[in-house]
C-alpha cells in the first residue's frame, strides 16, 4: 500500500491511497465472502454458494463496491492509526480508479485535531497571583436581611400599595411576551421592577386597573433600551411584611444555630467559599488566556461550526424560556437573520475550542489521564441533580463522556495550579 498525506488549510488533511493489484484482489475476495452469506440459489443452503456463483449472482458491479467499500475503511483506519491522527467526524472518501484487477486509488480529506507546540506553561502559572479574598460585616447584614425578608410574614390589607409593600400584579405590554398577560410579585420601592412603573403601581388598591407609559431602562432587550412603553396593570393583593427581629431567636429559628453569632459564622464561611470559587475560576481563566495567546495553529473549521451552532441553540432556548417570545419574533426585533446571529458566535465558538484544545494538549503534556473510580465519581456527583424522570430520558453515553472531561479539565488545572506560587488569602470579616 502507497498512502501521501497532504496538510491543507483549516487543520484538514487530504490522503491519498493506492493499493497494488494484488492488495485490492485481497479485498474483492473478502467482498465475495461477505456477499455469499447473503446471496440465496436453488439447491444451495444460505452461506454455500460458491463464491464463482456468487460474483454472477451479485454482479459483478456490486462486488467490486463492496470491495472498495471493504478496503477504504480498512486502508483509511490502519493510517489513523499507525500515524496518529485524531479525526474529527467523517472522512470525506472519492474514488480516484476502481476496477477488478487494477490497482485501486482512492483519496480522503478530513479534519484532524491540530498538532500544537505548547509555550512554557509551568513558567505562566508561576506568574499568576490570587487576589485576596475578603468577606466584610456588610455583606453578612446583607445576607441576613435577605434570609429575614424571605421568612416574613405576610398579611393582605385593603389600602392603597405604598413601599415596602409586597404586591402581586397582572400586568400587559404589546412588546413583552407578544402582548399577552404576564403575572408578577415583587417589594415596592427595592427595585425590583421598572422605576417609572413602580412609580405608577403606588397607591393602587387590590382590584384597581390602570394604563400608563414607563421608560424602558437604558440596557433592555428587544430594542427597547431608553423607550416608552405602555402597560395595562391590574392590581391582584397589596400585602404588609412583618419582619422578624434578628437576634439569637431569629438564628434558632432556622434549625441548627445556637446564636446569632453561629449564624454569622456560618455566613461567613459561606461567603468566604462563594468567593474563593469565583477566585479560582478567574485565575483559571487568566492563566488559560496566557498560556493560549503564546500558541498559534489553525482550528479545526468543523469543530468552530459545531461550537456556533451550540451556542445559537443555548441562546434560543433562552429566549423562549426567559423572554417567551419565539426564535422569530427575537430576530424580527434585533433585525438579523439567523445566519448573522450564528456568526455572531464565530469570536466566542472559536476561543473555547482554542482553549479546549490548548488545555487538552496540556493535559497529554502531563500524562494526565481519568480513572474509572474517578469517573464514576464524577458522574454520580451529576445524577444527583436529576430526579427520577430526568435520568430515564438522560442519554447516559453523552453524561459520561461530559463527566469524563469535566473531570480532565479540573485535574488538568490542578496540575497547573500545582506550578503557580500563588496561594489563595482570606480575608477577616471587617
């Protein structure tokens, strides 16, 4: 066999293959005894036929593309293999020269991962610090004050709404889900809705209806950012909150805190791990920026595409779940097509397969590889967000090839988190 690999543009290979009359003889041999299983003759049991009555039955065309068939998955795979390419997706196969005691020529183009030449990573993870990470009294009282408003005890009064009242609405507008009632609850006066229509909502009785206009803030969706609007509001039940005192009852009354001060703590610690994440991922994402701005190879095209089209999908879905309005109606109201808003993702596909790949050949770098106890683990700790009717429809295939590399990628980062002289501080409460 004569096989000539060719690089072309966009990380894609073209192969070009020829196998000498007596290789391709092998294979229409093999085709024949593929076909004599199938082929059925008077006087013959299933699987007997001579393999001379067998071409004549078959045809001789049909052998012959069962042949070339036979030998370019065979031919193509032995190189994959013995050169280590990494396809990506499916080979795109043209026969150059088939015929029965001829040498056969077929050629294949394909997209390969790229072979990339990694810069002194272990030296960029040295250069990145941690910022400190500090939790401050506020942030308690603040988080205090939510817990303390989320177990208030409402009361619904016949009065007019005034701040600090909970009110529950029915409210419409032709630009928000294409005009047809949308329900609310809020705290009047916290911004928890449009100023303008905040404004216009007090004084209103349960039962009370009323048209007004309202701006639109600077950064709202669908164009409408800084524009007027008008709204139909019925008013459903204004309601008082009677907040509790936060002293050692209030801390008790949660369940499993002796004090006010266990509560604080407890806060503490867990707004001192909330940042500790967010800190980690920012240097994750520093240190994957560095290492991948000193590499350059071509993406695979293939690879970008398919990133675009996931990031569209994402980007629908949320349209329909958040803004309730269909693919169409966002597109009529930003004024692009779906193929713009698809390459709008080019920049973003393009960096996470980027990064994708520079943190794979990091991790080959580093020998680093997943455990079957690892992955186990790591696709236990996923079903436990799923209930019982969300696993059976789960395609458990895809949860562990996920969980596979989600678990790379973190022992990945921890390998280069082991280089860096940056620690994590944390801060006291001040």
């Amino acid at each position: 066999m004569k096989a000539e690999l060719k690089k072309l543009p966009k990380s894609q290979v073209e192969i070009n293959f020829e196998l000498d009359e007596k290789e391709f003889a092998e294979y229409w041999q093999k085709a024949l005894e593929h076909l004599k299983g199938h082929v059925k003759m008077d006087g013959f049991r299933q699987g007997q036929v001579p393999l001379e009555m067998v071409e004549k039955k078959a045809g001789a065309e049909n052998v012959l593309m069962e042949a070339g068939e036979l030998a370019v998955k065979k031919t193509y795979s032995k190189f994959v293999a013995e050169n280590k390419l990494e396809p990506i997706g499916d080979p795109d196969v043209q026969i150059v020269k088939i015929a029965k005691g001829n040498p056969f020529l077929f050629k294949v183009t394909v997209a390969v991962l790229p072979e990339i030449e990694l810069p002194d990573y272990k030296e960029i993870a040295k250069g990145i610090k941690s910022n400190e990470v500090a939790v401050y009294d506020k942030e308690i009282q603040e988080t205090l004050e939510y817990l303390q408003k989320s177990r208030a005890k409402f009361s619904q009064v016949d009065a007019p709404a005034a701040n600090k009242n909970f009110v529950e609405i029915e409210y419409t507008n032709k630009d928000i889900n294409e005009g047809k009632t949308v329900k609310d609850r809020f705290i009047l006066g916290e911004g928890g809705f449009l100023k303008d229509f905040e404004d216009n909502v007090l004084g209103m009785k349960a039962g009370d209806q009323k048209e007004f206009s309202a701006k639109f803030p600077d950064n709202a969706i669908n164009n409408l950012g800084g524009k007027m609007g008008d709204f139909k509001v019925k008013m459903i039940s204004v309601q008082t909150m009677e907040l509790q005192e936060i002293n050692d009852d209030f801390a008790k009354a949660l369940g499993v805190f002796e004090s006010l001060v266990a509560l604080k703590e407890n806060l503490k610690e867990g707004i001192t791990a909330e940042k500790q994440e967010t800190e980690k991922q920012r240097k994750r994402g520093e240190l994957l920026n560095k290492i991948a701005e000193k590499v350059k190879f071509e993406l695979p095209e293939k690879m970008v595409q398919y990133e675009q089209e996931r990031l569209f999908e994402d980007m629908k879905n949320g349209v329909i779940s958040r803004f309730k309005m269909t693919l169409e109606q966002y597109l009529q109201n930003v004024k692009k097509t779906e193929q713009e808003v698809k390459d709008s993702f080019k920049l973003e596909a393009e960096k996470r397969i980027k990064d994708f790949l520079v943190l794979r050949q990091v991790g080959k770098a580093e020998k680093v590889e997943v455990s079957t106890a690892e992955l186990q683990e790591e696709m236990n700790k996923a079903v436990k967000n799923y209930s019982k009717e969300q696993l059976e429809k789960i395609d458990m295939g895809q949860l562990r090839e996920y969980s596979k590399g989600a678990k790379f990628n973190e022992k990945v980062f921890e390998k280069l988190e082991s280089f860096s002289l940056g620690r994590s501080q944390t801060g006291e409460a001040k």
